[in-house]
C-alpha cells in the first residue's frame, strides 16, 4: 500500500486487520514504520492540504473533514488546515467562481448566484465568504446588484 502512495497510521492498521494480522503484530510493524519514518501522518495531512486545496480548490472545512475519515487524528487535522492562509483560500474560492461564471451566463441572476453558492458549498467554504466573492464576481461580471438576493446566509 504505501509504494502506490503515502497511508495514515489509521488506514495501514485498517488494512492490516481485514488481512487478520493480530493486533500487537499489526502494531510492532506500524511501530516501526513510524520510527524510519515510513508512516508521518504530519507530514501526510500537510501534504494532502496543499495538494487537495491547490488541485481541487478544497477550504479548510472540506479538507478536515478528507483527513477525519482517513483516521488523522483531531489535533493533526486542525495544524495541517491551519497551515492554509485565509487570504489563498479566499483567492481560490474568487477562481473557482470566475472559472464557473462563464456556464452559467444566460441564467437568472438569483438562481445563478445559488449555483455559485452551491459548488462553494460543497467544496467547504463558509456561507458568509461565498456569499461575498459570488455577489462581487457576479456585480463584476455585469449583473446588476439589486437583481441579486440581499439577504447574506448565515455562517
């Protein structure tokens, strides 16, 4: 598992238990492994971070929840998404739309703004700064600002 690619401490012992490996076997091996420096969930959560945000344009909410159910343990979790600056999370969230913008021309102003919203949503970003960066994006992209809905979601 780990030559196909980088494993948490939590996925190798799961794979060793459907391979019925009695536990204090499974944890010698995964023992040794983290001493050579073979499993470093650290390093693991910082890297899928960076990647999954820059590739996937994932925020912080999404990506925690990524390393939760790869078994990365809570304290991990929030150094590695912390790690991510709030002003590059933003600057993705405002490409992502832009990138978005374009397939939804022609679409009433409001649906489109749900729209946007939505792919936010569900790439974790918070109500509150996807409402911001789809109503500029859309006041930007010549929609006129009293067709857009007023009311901002709650976070």
């Amino acid at each position: 598992m780990l030559a196909a690619s980088p494993r948490t401490r939590a996925q190798l012992a799961d794979a060793l238990r459907r391979k019925n490996i009695p536990d204090d076997v499974a944890e010698r091996v995964l023992g040794r492994f983290s001493d050579v420096g073979l499993i470093d969930d650290e390093a693991f959560a910082q890297a899928w971070v960076q990647s999954r945000h820059t590739g996937r344009g994932l925020a912080r909410r999404a990506l925690a929840a990524e390393l939760r159910r790869r078994g990365v343990a809570d304290e991990t979790v929030s150094d590695a998404v912390e790690s991510l600056d709030p002003a590059q999370e933003e600057q993705t969230a405002r490409a992502l739309v832009v990138r978005k913008l374009p397939s939804t021309a022609g679409v009433d102003p409001a649906k489109r703004m749900r729209r946007l919203m939505g792919m936010l949503a569900r790439k974790g970003y918070s109500p509150g700064l996807s409402y911001r960066i789809v109503r500029e994006a859309l006041a930007e992209n010549g929609t006129d600002p009293e067709a857009l809905p007023d009311d901002p979601p709650l976070d």
